[in-house]
C-alpha cells in the first residue's frame, strides 16, 4: 500500500463498511502475526493508532520510533535495514523522511509494506482515514464541496486527501497561498475540475467540509520561504460564523495554530474523531492486507 | 553538394540532431568513444525537414539500443544510420522510450534514490512524449526535456 492511487473506490468503500465493523472491536483474526512498525521520522497518532489496530486484531508490534538507537545511526543502509525487518515481520509500516522510501521497501521485502508518510509525497491510509470520516458523518461523499486549506505542496496528508477525495462527484476547493499551491505532478492527477483560490471567506459559505492543514516547516529547503507564509491562515469560531450549520472541520494533526482552540467546542470540529477513525480503518487495512475479511 | 566531413567506412551517423544539440549528444554517448575514435561533428547544416541540424559521425562504433535511447531523451527526431563498408546497412529512428532506468538521476534532492547511504539505480517513466516529460518511479518528482537535456550534459 504505497499510494492512494493504487487504489479504486470499491476497494475504498468496502474498507469503510470493514472499519464500520471493526469499531470498539477485539479480535484473534492476527493472532501470531508480527508488524514491524518502522518510524525513521517521528508520529504519534500514525504510529500509535498502526500499533493500536494490530493489537486489538491480536497480532503484535516490532519496530522504532526513530532512527536513534538503530543500526541506521551505524551508517547501515537503508535497504538493508528493510531486509531485516523483512525476515523479522509479517508486514512492515514504514514512515521516513524520503519520498519512495516506501516503493523502495516494498522492492526489496517479501512481506507486504504499507506506506505510512514517505517525505513530501504519499500518506494513504491517512487519505484511507479521512474520507471514512467524511463517509461515517455525511452518508457519502459524492456530491460534497470540499475545501482544503493550507500548505498543499509540501503537505503529504493534503496531496493523498487531494487523490483520494478525486476520485469522487465532488466540488473541490483548493485553499491556499500562492507558494503553497498544489505541486505539478500532483496537479496532473487530479481527475475532476478544481478551483484554486486563497480567499477563503468568500468560499466558505459554500463548504460542507474544510480539511486545514498544517505549514510544513520541515519540508522548506530555504527558511526564508517559510517566513513569508507562516500563520497566513488561522481558523476561529468567528471564521466559521459564515459557513453552513452542517459544515465539519477536519485537520490531519497535529495542529500549530492553524485552529484555534475555541473552534473544539463548536459542533463544526472533527479532527479529534477523524484521528480516533484511524484505529478502525487501519485495523480494516490490515485484515484486508492478510486476506482475513 | 560539397561534402563538409568526409564519408566513413563503417561507423554510426548520427543525423537530424536539434541545431546545436550535437556536443550534448557527444557528451552523453560512452565518453571513450571521444578518447579512441575517429569523431566528426557538423553543426547548423541546411536541412530540409529542420531548417538547421546538426550531424555527428563515429567511426568503428556501432551504437547499442541504449545509446540511441539515450539521443532521444534530448534530441527526439534524430536518426541514426548504421554503416558498414561506406553503405547505410541499418536506419534506426530513435524513440523516446516509456522507461529509462540508471540514466538520469532525480532533481528532487529527498528522492530516496538520492539518499548517500542508497545505492538505487533510477527509474524514469514517460508521462508524455510531446513536450517530452519523465516521472521518477520512486518520488512522482517529474522532469522535463530541458532538464534532462541539461543533466545528461553535465
């Protein structure tokens, strides 16, 4: 599972009726399966919620949080650290700070690797996680306007939503200032028409979903660049007193200041459950992956 | 018509080569071809179909498919006439092809094929042919004729 690309929207769908099931559940379904949870950039609700998720199917959890500590820090490669994971594991998460990190493992193990956030590039089952939260609140997807707010070139979260969510009738927004619009190549893959705009109050009323995401500070090759853009956006309970009653808020987390904190208690935040959904859609995943469904 | 470079014997011509375009070819063919063969290059000569090419002549070397691949990244309409005892035994259009591994090496400097502890052989894939653009298999990173033009003749 390297891209959110690879996969259709009836695969997607029958994941969100699995998570549907999985929810508040316990199984053995993984009982004596190993996961290898490979962290060589930090997490904590990826991390925790994989970790999460494989547990409560019974199976259990290898791996780091970090490169520190590992051989990696001894100048072993990165392909070769795969390779032990490989022999040590069933399935392989794995996060790091390169884009293809997660093709590249996938090259060289046996076991099934699923991409958990390679650099710039892909974050599937974040993409996965998000869309079952909006099908979980709305009933569907098809038919929405969705909005996304925030650093769209750098940001990994936002480049998968933008593929996945694609691949619906949906009216899409894209939210953001001028040097963070949408890379080229993710540009390209975008199957339905989209408008791009930096003006978000005259969008909003129109929203049924505003995705924000974060500055991604650690991706900017020139600090300067970051400096013109930081906090160009921040979302209050007074931003939202034009959307619609229905309108949800999500963010992939974690949040800098992004959202206010005085939009947690309007009946418009979601991100606190679209983070608790990654357990359910990520234990789906992995049965889906181990072919117990 | 006065000839500029004489005829070879057997050898590789390489014809229809983007006005200007020719040392960039020479530099991204096998760089002992430059050291131990016998190399013509004519420049900004008329040309019927172009306006102005170029034309570049190796005596003794018979270009592999990879190399004639490796012409098509920067000059796609080039032509390649094989020749042996003063006769074109072979024509060979290049084509620029659906994938190129090992030849050009990634812009995105956090690709994980530009990682310093990776040894990864690159994977390229056409995404389109006109403009000529390529997509790294690894990172998505896409690249353009310009750019590869520009690497390969580092």
């Amino acid at each position: 599972m390297i891209s959110i690309e690879d996969v259709s929207r009836k695969e997607l769908e029958d994941l969100f009726l699995l998570a549907d099931e999985m929810r508040g559940r316990r199984t053995d379904d993984l009982k004596g399966k190993i996961m290898a949870s490979a962290f060589f950039e930090p997490s904590t609700r990826t991390r925790l919620s994989f970790e999460s998720a494989m547990k409560r199917l019974g199976g259990e959890v290898i791996g780091f949080s970090s490169s520190e500590g590992t051989s990696i820090d001894k100048g072993e490669s990165f392909s070769d650290t795969i390779r032990m994971l490989d022999r040590y594991s069933d399935v392989i998460v794995i996060r790091h700070r390169y884009e293809g990190a997660a093709r590249r493992a996938a090259e060289v193990a046996e076991v099934p690797v699923i991409n958990a956030g390679d650099g710039r590039g892909n974050h599937p089952t974040q993409a996965m996680l998000d869309l079952y939260t909006i099908w979980r609140k709305f009933g569907c997807i098809d038919g929405l306007t969705i909005g996304i707010l925030g650093d769209l070139r750098y940001g990994r979260a936002a480049n998968s939503f933008i593929c996945g969510v694609s691949k619906y009738k949906v009216r899409l927004k894209l939210i953001s200032p001028p040097p963070l619009r949408i890379r080229h190549e993710v540009r390209s893959k975008i199957g339905i028409d989209f408008e791009e705009t930096f003006d978000l109050e005259k969008v909003l009323p129109e929203l049924d979903v505003l995705y924000v995401t974060r500055i991604q500070k650690e991706r900017f090759s020139d600090p300067s660049e970051y400096e013109k853009v930081k906090e160009s956006y921040r979302i209050t309970s007074s931003t939202l007193m034009k959307a619609k009653k229905d309108l949800v808020v999500m963010h992939p987390l974690p949040r800098v200041g992004e959202i206010d904190v005085s939009v947690d208690v309007t009946k418009h935040a979601l991100y606190f459950d679209q983070a608790a959904n990654g357990v359910p859609v990520r234990m789906a995943l992995l049965k889906v992956i181990f072919g117990v469904v | 018509m006065s000839l500029i470079v004489r005829r070879i014997r057997n050898g590789t011509v390489i014809d229809h080569i983007k006005a200007g375009e020719a040392l960039r070819v020479l530099e991204i063919l096998d760089p002992d071809l430059l050291m131990e063969k016998v190399v013509a290059v004519v420049m900004n000569v008329k040309s019927k179909k172009m306006g102005r090419k170029d034309i570049v002549k190796v005596e003794e070397v018979e270009l592999t498919p990879e190399q004639v691949n490796k012409i098509a990244l920067i000059s796609p309409r080039a032509t390649i006439n094989i020749i042996r005892n003063y006769q074109v035994a072979e024509k060979r259009y290049v084509k620029v092809p659906d994938r190129v591994d090992g030849i050009i090496r990634c812009n995105n400097p956090t690709c994980i094929t530009n990682h310093p502890k990776e040894s990864i052989r690159s994977v390229f894939l056409r995404v389109s042919e006109d403009p000529l653009i390529f997509r790294c298999y690894y990172c998505g990173s896409e690249m353009k004729r310009e750019e590869i033009a520009k690497q390969l003749s580092r």
